[in-house]
C-alpha cells in the first residue's frame, strides 16, 4: 500500500476515478487497532492524490473529479447509519481542499461538511454505542471548528453543540466502573475525545473554569494512559495559546489559586497544567493590559519560589522550577525585582538544611534537583544581571550553599556535626556527580567573564563596555567569600569530602575566580590574610596550579 503512488496504473486509476477512491478507503476494516499501520498508509495515498488534483484545481477535469467525489461521501455519509470509512475520506477532503478552494469546488465542501455535522450531531448523542462515538468525535471536532477562527456567530453554534455533546456524555462516567472491562476503554477514549473538543471551543471567562475542570478529571482518571495523558496536555498547551486577555487572566487565577499554597494533596496535573499556562503567555501590546498580565504573572512568581522548599516530591518539585525557568527565561518582561530576590533566597533554601524533603522512593537524581536550581540561577545571570546590583551578597550566599551540595559526607563523619545538605541530598544513596559540578563551573564562569549584553539595558558599545568593567570589578570584590568557602571545605575532611571527579569538573570554576580576583589588585593577598595556616598553604598550591594551566586557558 504504502508504494501504491509508485505505480503508475494503480495511481492513475484513483486519480480519474471518483469511486476507485471510494473504493480504495472502503476495502480497508477501520474499526480494527491492529490494522493503524494500514490505515496510515491509505490516509496517506489519499493525500497525495487530493494534492496532485489540487496542483491544477481551476482545470474542468479536476474541477469534475473534486465534486464527484465530494457528492459520493456525502451521499455514503447520509445513507449509511453509524461510522463508515467515508468519514475519514471527508475529512481528508477537508483538511486538503478546504481553504484552498473555491467556486464549484468550495459549495461541494461546504453540503459535504453540513453533511457530516448534521449526521455526526445525530450520532453522538446516542451514548449506547461508546465505540462510534470515540471514532467519530476526532473528525467531528475538525469539521466543527474548521473556519470558526474571526467568525463570532459560528464560533457561538459550534459551542452550543459541543456543549450539547457534553451534557449528553459526562453523566454517564458515574456508572462507568461497572460496565466490562471492553466499554470502559471505549468510554475512556471518549472522554479523551470530549477534552479534545472542549478545548477546541472558543473560551470564555466563564467557560475556561470548566475546561479546566474537565482537563483535569481526564488526566487524573485511573484509565488514562501516557498517550492519552500527552493527547490531552497538547489539546490543553493549543487551547491556551488561543486565549483572550480576559480568559487567559482567569485561568491563571484559577490555576494559582488551586496550586498554592502548595499542598501534598494537590496533585501533579495541576502544577503540569500550570507550566503550560504560563509558557503560552503574551505579551500585549497596550500599556494597560501590559501592566495587568505582568502584574498576575509575577505575582504567580511569587508563589512560586515562595513554595519551591515545600515541595514533598521530585515531580512537583522540577515542574515548579520549570514554571520558574520559563518565566525567566521567555517571559522577562513579567520579572520584577522583587522576583529576582526571592529567587536567590528560594535556591539558598533548597540547597541548605531547610530544603525540601522527598520520598526515597525517587523520581528523579540529586542531579536532576541541583541542576534544575543552577539553571535557574544560571538564567538569573544571563537575563537579569544587571538587577543583581546591590544583591551580591545573596548571590554569595546561595553560591556557597549550591557549593557546599558538591562535597559528599564523610564516612566517618560525627553524627553530632552540624548538617550542611539539604534533606533530599543526604537521604539520596548516591551523591552528585560530576553533571552538577560541570552546571556550577559554568555558573561561576559566566559570572566571572559577564557577557556585555547582560550588564545593562544600553545596547551603546561604549556604554556596553563600561558596564561590563564595572561589574567585573563588583564581581571581584565578592567571589573571594566563595573561593575561602572551597578551601576551607578541602581542609575538613573528617566531615566532607570531594570526590575526583567532582574536583576535576570544578578545576575552570576555580580558574575563572583566581581569574575574576586577579583582574582587582590586592585581592589575593587579602584572602591570603584571611586564611588560617592550612589555608594559606592550599590556597597557595591552587593558585601555582592556576598560574601554570588555568591562565592559558582563561585567555
């Protein structure tokens, strides 16, 4: 099948006839899981024969052919009760022909279409057969909302039906548990069509609440498998970037309000959900709606960091530093500067003692956790530098916690020492790898070596390189407190230690702060003063071994 439009005969023959077409989509069974691949490649075959009349549509043959085939589907469509491979066909025709169209052409599509609503509405209602109707929803979706985008009053009607699909099917779930095992799929497929649809409708303010709702009970039903899951998230993710101002506002205070303050029973969809929303958002071109969208958005920042310690799983716990990361990251214009402090305080906390605590039973590495907090501090640096005046001495300290995380516990360390790790690193069997440490290196080196563009607003190249040796000059005044962090550290190995490979995905790190410290005279020899005697001889050898390999490779 899949080499049919290699053949020059076969091809030809579906491409003169009409009913051959037919034909071909009728000798195929559809209602059979096991023949998808067979099906796919009829689809296929389908569309490229549609496209190779649609390549001379304004001539009389195809013309001829077009309204042929559409008066067959729609004849097939009408007669025959229930689901037959005509619909497929018509749908097809649909997507390949519709908004390409026109005369003769456009009018067969247009009967084929009311056809096919009109004997769809008829069928859904009619809940006895839930494996029709999950057939049948996907292809009525499409045909119901095929040209509703700018048209007020058909996106009204195609709400009045899918409303009216709705109440017809939603009451059924409360009996569902106790239909065979064979109906509850089938009834589960419909759900997931019904989601599809829903988030297909024009929304409201009013409406969002309950899509979200029905979103939300399809991904947290106990029959919803990962495709289903992914089917229902990526209607959600289209859904929300269709949003007005208004209903966009709505759903992010539903959202927030459901989410926090964070809860264990709250459940992952809803953060899942959450992280969706927030990536889809736009920045609106009024002043007024500007500062009413950035206002909720950094507001939901707030939440966000505010929760991120009291997360009770790795899965809440990295789509909230997702939801962080975005709004970072694509959606700056919403950051203030309050935002910017709670996010150094919010990875100080979770890389200190107070951080979060998880089940043992993991979801995810000590890798995945740290990473995801050097991430967010890493995008902090990149798109937001020039608000950390003034704030280095929290940027300090949160390097230094996220650099204490590196060191594993000794062995024979004294249960009475004073903890240094956050929860969900010491209750982990296995420490941090060398991953973590390549991700803080790199923070180090981006804040030694600021890149121009992110110390100021100017874009001015002489303004640009001013600002940039400022904050060269601010940095070496403070990375000194974290290189006196590492040394200190190294010198108490009865209590922590670091492994090889660890040290060895630190050594640009180290480079990039006796680099940062070199660049302000005096630097060097006030930490020199600032250590004891142990401290003074380490500090020394890592800074012959500096000079040796690193400032070649600063360079």
């Amino acid at each position: 099948m899949a080499r049919l439009m290699d053949q020059p005969v076969a091809g030809q023959r579906l491409h003169e006839s009409p009913d051959t077409l037919v034909a071909w989509f009728h000798s195929l069974n559809w209602s059979v899981p096991e023949l998808r691949p067979a099906q796919q490649c009829t689809i296929a075959t389908g569309k490229k024969v549609l496209k190779r009349v649609m390549l001379n549509k304004d001539q009389p043959q195809n013309i001829g052919y077009l309204t042929k085939l559409f008066s067959i589907i729609e004849k097939d469509i009408g007669v025959t009760k229930g689901m037959n491979p005509s619909w497929h066909l018509a749908l097809l025709c649909l997507q390949q022909c519709f908004n390409c169209s026109t005369g003769k052409v456009k009018d067969g599509l247009q009967v084929l279409r009311i056809r096919m609503l009109e004997q769809a509405d008829a069928l859904l209602v009619d809940t006895k057969d839930p494996g029709m109707t999950a057939a049948l929803l996907p292809i009525y979706g499409e045909a119901l909302f095929l040209d509703t985008e700018g048209n007020e009053a058909q996106a009204a009607e195609a709400g009045k039906r899918t409303a009216h699909i709705l109440n017809q099917w939603l009451p059924r779930w409360n009996s569902i548990s106790t239909t065979a095992q064979e109906y509850q799929e089938q009834f589960q497929d419909v759900l997931i069509g019904l989601v599809h649809l829903r988030c297909l409708s024009p929304q409201t303010q009013e409406s969002i609440e309950s899509t979200s709702a029905l979103v939300i009970f399809a991904l947290l039903h106990p029959s919803t498998n990962l495709d289903q899951r992914t089917s229902i998230t990526t209607s959600f993710a289209n859904m929300t970037c269709k949003l007005s101002l208004e209903a966009y506002l709505r759903a992010a205070t539903t959202f927030s309000e459901s989410c926090f303050p964070i809860s264990p029973s709250t459940p992952e969809e809803y953060y899942t959900l959450l992280s969706i929303l927030l990536n889809s958002a736009k920045k609106p071109t009024t002043p007024s709606e500007t500062s009413t969208i950035t206002e909720q958005l950094s507001k939901i920042y707030s939440y966000l960091a505010i929760s991120l310690h009291h997360c009770t799983t790795q899965g809440s716990f990295l789509i909230l530093s997702s939801c962080m990361h975005t709004l970072l990251g694509t959606h700056p214009w919403c950051i203030s500067q309050l935002n910017i402090d709670e996010t150094l305080t919010a990875i100080n906390i979770c890389t200190s003692p107070g951080g979060p605590s998880f089940p043992i039973i993991t979801q995810a590495t000590p890798d995945d956790i740290y990473t995801s907090l050097t991430r967010l501090l890493l995008t902090l640096l990149l798109g937001h530098r020039f608000r950390l005046k003034g704030r280095y001495h929290l940027l300090i300290a949160t390097l230094q916690s996220l650099l204490r995380c590196l060191y594993s516990l000794a062995p024979y360390r004294k249960k009475l020492d004073k903890p240094i790790h956050p929860p969900w690193l010491t209750s982990s069997s296995t420490p941090l790898s060398p991953v973590s440490a390549t991700a803080f290196t790199r923070i180090l080196t981006t804040l030694c070596d600021p890149v121009a563009s992110t110390v100021s607003k100017h874009t001015s190249s002489a303004l640009l390189t001013s600002h940039t040796g400022l904050a060269r000059k601010e940095v070496a005044r403070y990375v000194p407190y974290v290189m006196m962090e590492h040394v200190y550290w190294q010198l108490q190995p009865q209590k922590v230690l670091l492994q090889g490979g660890i040290r060895e995905a630190l050594t640009q790190g180290v480079y990039a702060l006796f680099g940062a410290m070199k660049s302000e005279e005096g630097t060097l020899k006030r930490v020199n003063a600032g250590l004891d005697a142990p401290g003074r001889a380490l500090f020394k050898r890592m800074y012959e071994d500096f000079a040796k390999h690193g400032v070649e490779s600063l360079r």
